[in-house]
C-alpha cells in the first residue's frame, strides 16, 4: 500500500472533521498544521449555546437563495476556518498552514472552486498563517500563499463570492 503524502493527510483530516459540521448547506473542515503538528481544528456550526441549523432544520442563506461567498452576516454558523483560529493562540499560528476540506451536503461532493470566504481571509491573514491547501478532490488540491491575498485585495475590487 503506497503511503499518503502529508498534504493530503492534513487535508483527510480536515475531512474527517468536516464531519462534525452543523451546517445543512455545505460541509467544511479546518485543520491548522505548524512544524508537521497539528494545532487546531474547527467545522461549521453554530456559536455555543445556540441552536444549530441541523437542529432548525432550515438554512436562512439557502432559504433566501444568497450564492456562496455572499451576505455572511445573515449565516448562523462560524466558519470551520474561524473556529479553528480561535480555538489556537497567535504565536502558534505564526508561519503555520490551514488545510481548508469542503463538500455540498446535497450531493457529497467536494466544493468546486473551494476557498476561504472574505471574512476567513481576513482572519487568516492576521492569524499569521502563511500557506492555505484547499481539497479540490480526493487526491488534488491548491497550495496558496496568504502573501497573494494580502497583495491583491478583492474587497479594493468589490469581488464577492469565491
């Protein structure tokens, strides 16, 4: 049996806690990796205390027909990027890599195009993190350099979505 290269181990365990997600809509899991260690994870769900949509059973994006990338501020959930940033402090993060796993809960298929919303960006960057690998499929994946997100700025442009 061929062994897994560590990339797409961190992302298979990012995967693997994409499975604890919330979220009705769309699956991502989170992994945070400094010096071949893992230093966080987070999913998709609501903030403690609150119900989840799984719960409710309904989706206020979904329900209101908002793409992806667009009017987060209406979502119920904490991104799986988000909550693996704040469950780990700054100077663990400094210098390290997310491993970003998303799948569409309708068809269980990874998330074409899959990236970090704006907001993530934003905290990402400021997290200190300096490599973002996001799963396109079982086996290919991204490697992005945050540096790109810092010196080519969507929200100058007025993107949205990803």
């Amino acid at each position: 049996m061929e062994r897994r290269d560590k990339d797409n181990y961190y992302l298979d365990l990012a995967e693997i806690v994409s499975q604890r997600c919330t979220c009705i809509r769309r699956h991502y899991g989170a992994v945070i990796v400094k010096n071949d260690e893992v230093i966080s994870t987070g999913y998709v769900g609501a903030p403690r205390g609150r119900k989840n949509c799984s719960d409710l059973g309904i989706c206020i994006r979904e329900k209101l027909q908002i793409p992806r990338g667009e009017r987060y501020e209406l979502c119920r959930s904490v991104h799986a990027e988000a909550n693996a940033i704040i469950s780990c402090s700054r100077d663990k993060m400094i210098g390290a890599s997310l491993y970003l796993t998303g799948k569409e809960c309708s068809t269980g298929e990874y998330i074409k195009n899959s990236c970090c919303c704006s907001m993530c960006k934003r905290m990402v960057i400021n997290a200190g993190i300096a490599y973002v690998y996001v799963r396109d499929d079982k086996d290919n994946y991204r490697k992005i350099d945050v540096n790109d997100w810092i010196e080519n700025d969507e929200s100058l442009e007025g993107t949205f979505g990803y």
